[in-house]
C-alpha cells in the first residue's frame, strides 16, 4: 500500500511537469520539431546533428521523454490495483492506464497530421484528464476523517464551478491550438472594440487543418477573433462562478482556507491571463497560464471531492448509494 501511495504522488507531479512540458513545446513553435514518432529523425534517444532545429526537437524529445516516464509510472499503478484487490479497485488505474494509451496516439496523430486543432486540444484536455484522475486516486489514499457536511447549495457551486473549468480550459486549448492568443493584443477590449468583427462559424469548426477552414482555405481573423473572444468570455463566466464560490466559502469558517486557495487560484489565473495579452505571450507567462489551469482545476477537484466527502460519509454509515466516489 505505501508503494501504491508512493507512486501516485509521484505520478500526480509527474503529470503536472508533463502538462508544463506540452505547453512549452506548444507555445514555442516545437510541436514539430521532430518529424517522425516515436524517434526523431529515426533517432529514439538524443537529437541528431542533422536535425533542421535541434532546439525544437530537443524540447519535442524532452517533453516525450517525461510523458513516457509518467506512463510507466501509471502502468506500475495499475499493475499494483490489481495485485492489491480487494482493498484497491483496479477499474480507476486501469481507465488511467487506457487514457495514457490514447494519449500516445493523440502525441503520435500530432506529428503525423500536421498539428491539427482537434488533435492538439484533444492531447491537451486528455493530459489534464490524466492528472485530474491521479489528483482524486491521491485524494481517496490520502483522506483525511469527512470534514462538515457541506450545503446543497455549496455543493451544487462546485460542481458547476468544476464543469464551467472545464469548458474554459477546453477553450483556452482551441485558442493555442489554433494560434490566437494574440488576435485580441488590448485589454478589456479587443481590436478597440467591445464587440469586434467576429466569424464563429469558422472559429468553432473543428474538422479542419491548422489555419484553414473547412473549405481549405486561409482562416480568417474575424475567426481567430472569435475563438479568442470565446475564451475571455468563457473567463468572465469562470470569474463570476468560481469567484462567488470561493467568497461563500470564505464566509464559512469551516471552508474558509478552501475559499482562500480558490479565490488565490482564480486571481492568478486571470492576472495571467490579462498580462499575456498586454505583453504579448511571452513565453514564461503563457507556460505559467497553462500551468496555473492545472492547478486551479487540481483545486477545484480537490474541493468537490471534500464538499462531498460528509455525504459520502453519512451514506456509508446508513449503507445508501454512493455517489462520486471513485477509485474505491
């Protein structure tokens, strides 16, 4: 069992490094920097000297490196779930090992296929898939006793705040993978204007190559404005509902140091997102922005899995139903 927990917390920031990694690629232009896959220029370990860009595809190779590290360390825990059955269920680690699976392929279409939005997003969300599930498996072997029942209302904010953050970081993924991040290069307007030209027929198509519409086509920046704007509108949804959340945590002493993580969090996040605007994506700050999603998301998760923790409790002890929860 110690080894079982051992591993997930290493997993857990594992992940976390591996989500940093794939946006520093992403963000720098490397997503290519490696032709082929799994190797480079037929190469699997190291960068051959007559890489085009041997900078770029050390940062493709350091970033497989340590997705390739994180997948065996999930393998070890999937290979530990079922050694120790019936104290662990072995379907959450075994779903995590399957996810990681796929996330090779998405990894591998990503090179072959050119840097395609929907397959770049979809790699994007199925990393943050991926430390989500390690951050519940390490939230149900290293609980603490069920805090106090939190109420309904609190709950159900939660819940919608964890749905809404979702939703906004499968955004932001859309706005990287398709490169507009700088459609918009002035705060809190964009191009001047409350309501800019804006195409969301063509921004939010998702069957198509990168900087083409569906027609084949140069996308247009009426359409890279509007996936832009969709992501700052996404943003205000998150600040008004996660915000409320965490001021109505605050107002309870029980949860008032949940409250503070999350209000923390949340500021963060949109202070860098608003600086990623006004100075331009550098680079750091954009790597930080993609990070900070991990860890707001990480928090919020944390946060529904204690505001249900009470209920959870109190049904076990009556031998109800259980919901939400996972990994037992």
């Amino acid at each position: 069992m110690r080894l079982y927990r051992y591993l997930l917390i290493l997993a857990a920031g594992l992940a976390l490094v591996v989500v940093g990694l794939g946006a520093w690629v992403r963000l720098s232009d490397a997503g290519l920097g490696c032709p082929d896959w799994p190797g480079c220029y037929g190469h699997l370990l190291g960068v051959p000297e007559h890489a085009a860009d041997s900078a770029k595809a050390w940062k493709e190779m350091t970033h497989r490196y340590a997705a390739a590290s994180l997948g065996l360390v999930i393998l070890g825990i999937c290979q530990l779930a079922w050694r120790l059955r019936p104290r662990i269920s072995p379907l959450l680690p075994t779903a995590l090992a399957g996810i990681v699976f796929f996330q090779a392929l998405l990894g591998m279409w990503t090179v072959t296929l050119l840097l395609k939005p929907l397959v770049v997003s979809a790699h994007l969300l199925g990393g943050m898939t991926t430390l989500a599930l390690l951050v519940w498996l390490n939230l149900r072997q290293h609980s603490r006793p069920a805090g106090p029942t939190a109420s309904p209302g609190l709950r159900a904010g939660g819940l919608l705040g964890l749905a809404l953050l979702v939703m906004q970081i499968a955004l932001g993924g859309w706005v990287s993978s398709n490169y507009a991040a700088l459609a918009c290069a002035d705060f809190p307007t964009c191009q001047g204007r409350w309501l800019p030209a804006m195409d969301f027929a063509e921004a939010f198509t998702v069957h198509r190559e990168l900087g083409q519409t569906a027609a084949g086509s140069l996308l247009s920046t009426s359409a890279l404005t509007a996936i832009h704007w969709g992501h700052r509108l996404g943003a205000l949804f998150i600040l008004l509902t996660v915000g409320s959340l965490g001021l109505a945590l605050l107002r309870r002493p029980a949860w008032r140091a949940w409250g503070g993580l999350l209000l923390a969090l949340l500021a963060l996040q949109i202070g860098l997102g608003i600086a990623n605007v006004l100075l331009a994506l550098p680079l750091p700050l954009a790597v930080a922005h993609n990070v900070g999603a991990a860890l707001l998301l990480s928090a919020t998760l944390a946060l529904n899995f204690r505001l249900w923790d009470g209920v959870q409790a109190m049904r076990r002890r009556s031998g109800k139903p259980m919901t939400l929860v996972l990994g037992e």
